[in-house]
C-alpha cells in the first residue's frame, strides 16, 4: 500500500496564499492563543525527554 501524493501547487497558488497570510491582522487574543498552544503542545515532549535524562542520570550515579 503506497502513500497518497502530497497535492502539487502551482507557484501562482503558492503566492496567493502567501499574500493572503500576509494580509491577514490577528485579533487581540490571537498572539496569546498561538504560545499557549505552542507550550501545550511542546512542554509534554520536552518534560518526557528531561524525565528520560533525570532517569538515567539517577540509575548510573545515585542507585
């Protein structure tokens, strides 16, 4: 079973869209909104990774 093909865009399109995110004016709470999402998003992946290192750090030195 193959992968579908990602959809081909023509450069034309790629511009439109470009012009269009930059044209568009965020609302008050929309910058706030975005780093909340990013910390829930990020913040999971990187205490997993730190309790990984903490672990191995308390089995080699402190067991």
């Amino acid at each position: 079973m193959s992968r579908p093909k990602a959809p081909k865009y023509t450069k034309e399109e790629i511009r439109d869209y470009e012009e269009k995110l930059k044209n568009t004016d965020f609302e008050k709470g929309d910058m706030m909104a975005m780093i909340i999402a990013a910390m829930l998003t990020i913040m999971p992946a990187m205490l997993a990774v730190i309790a990984f290192m903490i672990g191995i750090v308390w089995l080699i030195f402190l067991r």
